[in-house]
C-alpha cells in the first residue's frame, strides 16, 4: 500500500517537493486522527503493512452484521417503533 500511495502521488504530481508534502500531510492526518477513527487506524496499519489490504471487507461486514443485529434487539424491545425511527 505504501508503494501505491507514493506512485499515485508520483503521477499525481511528479514534483519531489509536492509529493513529500502530500505523503507528510496524509502521514500526519492519519496520526492525528487514528486514535478517534478505527478506518483511520486501519488505514494507517495496511499503510505500514501490519494488515492485510482485504481486512476492511471483512471489518465492514463485521459492521453492517453488528447494525442489523442491533436494529433486530431494538425491533424486539420496542416492536411498535416505526421502521425510520429503528
């Protein structure tokens, strides 16, 4: 992931200047907010290759079965909700 960062920024922009400045500023966004954002953190951990590239697939999969499980128990507890207000 870390070579195609830098080869998109390469044909993005071509200048050396304007590439380290592009790859500082995301390196740095992506510090300053991996913290509050598990995207983020993920990112930041298939940038530095800790995590396989495919792991977000199975992250967002993870995430919509958390929600539909979620809407079911609130469906269960509070069946005369509407649907939009589950």
């Amino acid at each position: 992931m870390e070579q195609f960062l830098y080869t998109y920024l390469v044909t993005k922009y071509g200048l050396r200047s304007l590439i380290v400045e592009w790859a500082t500023a995301i390196i740095n966004g992506v510090r300053a907010h991996m913290e509050a954002d598990h995207e983020i953190q993920l990112f930041a951990k298939v940038l530095k290759n800790v995590c396989d590239e495919n792991f977000r697939l199975t992250q967002l999969r993870v995430k919509d079965t958390v929600i539909k499980m979620m809407k079911e128990v609130v469906r269960e507890k509070m069946p005369l909700k509407s649907q939009a207000d589950v």
